[in-house]
C-alpha cells in the first residue's frame, strides 16, 4: 500500500508497539522515532522496514551513501554490499586484546585525557591504580597528563 505523508504518524506508533517502543539497531528507547525506509537502490525500494531512533537513522543513513558514493555498491552489487556490513561488523566484532597498539594510541589517549575535567583524571588515574590519591592531590592536570602518558608508554 502506498502511504501518504499524512499517514506516516499512524505507521510510527504502530512500528514503536510492535518494537516495545525499541530501537531495533541500538536497542534503546526510541525518542524522536523515524520511520526507516529503504532508499533508491536498496532491497525493497522505498519499503518501510521500521522505527529507529533519530541517532541511528541518520548514521544508517550516512553509512549508506558512502557505500554508494565509494562506489562499493557499483562494485559489490546491493547484496554484496549487505554482506559487506556484515562482515565489518564480524570483523569488528572480534577480540584483537592480544594484538599490538597501534602508535596512534599515545596521542589519541593522550588527548582525551586532556579534555577531561581534573577530577575526571583524577578518577581515571585512581580507577587504573597508577598513584594514590594523596600522590596526586596537589599535581596540575599538566602533571597528571605526564603520569597518564607514563602509563600508557608501558
């Protein structure tokens, strides 16, 4: 059946009902549904396929267009591009602990630390058992960041 713009309210509850008011991707409570949908060039051209919450309709939909624009989908076809998220999310899904940190990680770790406020370092440093919190009580953030990094050096 082909709906009409008016009729997009109805589907939404019906589709929240049916997913006891859950996000099928993210799995949280759906604030600010959208009605999801299969664009030009998918499976099931224009077909409604649910409700998602707002977050991850737009980076479904974000995701999409780069498999189109990188030409992934040119290449792989509609179901190879399918099966290649599905693969990316197997291989994301692994457990790489035992791997090597990449040398990005310094830097990348280094600045988020740096963003946090000092008693989020403070938490952080206690948390990971570096020093105690009579050792760190006087230092700068500055002074925290060179302990933190220290750390991570190991």
């Amino acid at each position: 059946m082909q709906l009409r713009q008016k009729d997009l309210s109805v589907v939404r509850t019906r589709l929240q009902q049916q997913q006891q008011n859950k996000c099928p991707l993210c799995n949280r409570t759906l604030v600010k549904p959208c009605v999801d949908h299969a664009h030009i060039g998918e499976p099931h051209e224009h077909r409604v396929r649910g409700a998602l919450c707002s977050q991850c309709n737009t980076t479904c939909g974000s995701l999409w267009k780069v498999l189109v624009r990188s030409g992934t989908v040119n290449k792989l076809g509609i179901q190879g591009a399918v099966s290649f998220l599905n693969n990316v999310a197997s291989y994301y899904s692994k457990d790489y602990t035992d791997r090597d940190y990449h040398p990005n990680r310094l830097k990348d770790e280094a600045k988020a630390f740096q963003r946090l406020s000092k008693s989020e370092q403070l938490n952080k440093l206690l948390h990971l058992e570096i020093l105690t919190l009579d050792q760190m009580k006087n230092m700068t953030k500055e002074q925290l960041l060179i302990v933190y990094k220290e750390y991570l050096a190991r």
